[in-house]
C-alpha cells in the first residue's frame, strides 16, 4: 500500500508539500499541485485522515474554547471560524470550558497529546502565564480577548469605543441615572476593564459620578437580566438607563421591565451589546453596539491557519470597529 513518503519521492517534493496538498493549503503553486495529484493516481494513494493523524504526518484538526456554547454570541463565533476551517480541509473541534479554569487546561492539553494541531481561544479563564507554555506544543489564537501583554496574535474589537460611545448615547438622551451590567468584575484588573474604562470616560465628560450600587457585576445571560431588573425595583434611588453587557442580559431585563408594568424606554432605557438577531424582534428593538462578530471569527480562522503553515508569524493584534445602532429601547 502506497503511503505519503511515496508520493513524495514520486512526485519529486517534500513529505510537507504532500500534505498540503491534500489539505487544500493556499500557496501551493499549481505545478507542485498537478506533481503530487498525479502521482496520487499513479499509486492509487488514498488519504486516511485517522491514520496520517496517528502517525503524526499531517495537521487535520483545531480546537475553538468558548466558556458556553449556548451564548448566541459564540455560537456565531464557532460557526464563523468552522466554515474557515473546512474550506481549508480542518474539523473544528468545540471545547466549552463553563468557565472552569481546570477544564481549560484539560482542553489545552489538547495541544500537548497532539489530539489538536492549534487552538482559538474565545475567552480565557486562567492567568495568561498559566496558558503561555502551551505555546510549545502548538499555535495559539487569542479572539474576542483582552489580554495586555501576550506572545501570539489576538483579533478583538474596541471594547473601550463601544462602551464609551454606548453610554454617552444614553447621556444624550438625557439620563444621567445610569446603570452598568459586566460580565466580569468593576475593578481595574477584571477581564471587562477596557468597557469599564469606557464607561467611567462618559460619565466623568458628562459630570455624573459612578453609583456603586448601580454597578451590576458578572452577569450573562437571559436570566440575569431578570435578575437585575427585581434588584433595580428593590431600589430607592433607581437608574433610569442601562448599559447591559449583551444583548441577552438586555433581553431579560425588557421581558422583566414588561412584567413590572415598566415601559421601555419611556421608563427606563436599555442599551444592549452584540446585535444579535433578538436585538431586531424584540418589542421594542434594542438598540446595541454591534460586533462584527462573523468577521472576528474569519480572522481568527485565518491567522491558525496561516500559523500552522507559517510557523515563525509574527504575533499581532488586529482591532476590528464596533457601531452603535439606535433602535427603539433608547
């Protein structure tokens, strides 16, 4: 049976050159391609993907980590980096840490038992110097992340500008009483600071001081928007804006708003982020701050994979825009 060492030798090209054209690797001239094809058929070689990935001879696989799947977001994400991956002849494997440092690692591992050839990181829960010496085994992308000092390439938007520009559109619209969802925490070193950056930056422009009690932390999801829609009714002093961390906190938060007999935004204004489809069919549309979230994913797909053929890329960070989109709920 012929193996790829053989249609190397016969196709007079590296073992290297074999497996990317078998792989469907940009950058391979047409004449290498026609060499190795034809000798394919000559020998009558077959790629088995199981096999060449026991033998260690060719990179089929990358690895996305994403703290939940069920978050719209990364599932756009995922899907996004899968089509980069398939068209470029990669199964995309999904790896959902529920933001468990210790299954982070395990799915870093990964890496380590050559189980993946490199990984897309879409949220990080361990120190970035826990991560680093997985950089060894593999290549590593950063997308959707914000860490400072980093040795590999990063895709992110402005989450600074985002948040900035979302708050100060509630500004004028004449609130001054307003309310701020995190998905981390309010301090200096939490994972959200560039948004928190942002938001201080708007009201400290506009005079108003930052409530701590409107300062609403770690929250994610349709249910926690709930939640903080029952907290801002318990309060005396209430806001009358909120900048929330995703459109899916937005989305409880106007169901909830609804239920209390609360109008939106007559009552209380709410800004969202993402622009999710929700955002549109909601009742009324939801004004946010949109992430080119198809594109960031594409980016992402596209650096791995330059980075397994390339293996001396230099790392860089690439900055995509944000745009708010005014709807109904502001």
């Amino acid at each position: 049976m012929a193996t790829i060492i053989d249609v190397a030798r016969l196709a007079g090209v590296s073992k290297t050159t074999v497996s990317r054209v078998i792989n469907n690797y940009p950058h391979i001239s047409a004449d290498k391609k026609k060499q190795v094809l034809n000798a394919m058929e000559e020998l009558g070689f077959t790629p088995n993907l199981s096999a060449r990935r026991l033998r260690g001879q060719v990179a089929t696989t990358i690895a996305v980590v994403v703290p939940k799947i069920v978050n719209p977001f990364f599932s756009y994400l995922v899907d996004a980096i899968e089509q980069v991956g398939y068209k470029n002849g990669y199964q995309t494997l999904i790896c959902q840490t529920n933001e468990d440092k210790e299954k982070e690692l395990a799915y870093l591992n990964l890496l380590k038992t050559k189980q993946a050839d490199g990984i897309i990181m879409t949220s990080i829960e361990n120190d970035w110097e826990t991560i680093k010496p997985y950089i060894e085994y593999g290549p590593i992308v950063l997308c959707n992340e914000y860490v400072s000092r980093v040795d590999v390439p990063m895709i992110r938007v402005d989450q600074y500008q985002g948040t900035y520009v979302g708050v100060k559109h509630l500004i004028e619209q004449g609130h001054r009483k307003i309310a701020y969802c995190t998905g981390g925490l309010f301090t200096e070193f939490g994972k959200d600071k560039d948004r928190n950056h942002g938001y201080q930056r708007a009201l400290e422009e506009a005079g108003i001081a930052v409530n701590p009690n409107w300062i609403l932390v770690d929250k994610h999801t349709i249910e926690d928007g709930k939640l903080v829609m029952r907290q801002l009714l318990e309060m005396k002093d209430r806001p009358t804006a909120v900048f929330t961390g995703s459109d899916e906190i937005a989305s409880g938060l106007m169901m909830a708003a609804k239920q209390a007999g609360l109008s939106v935004p007559g009552d209380l204004a709410i800004l969202g982020f993402d622009d999710q489809p929700i955002a549109e069919v909601l009742e009324p549309a939801l004004s946010t701050i949109r992430q080119p979230i198809e594109q960031m994913g594409r980016k992402a797909g596209e650096i791995l994979l330059a980075m397994l053929e390339q293996a001396d890329l230099e790392p860089a960070v690439y900055e995509l825009p944000v745009e708010l989109i005014v709807r109904k709920s502001t």
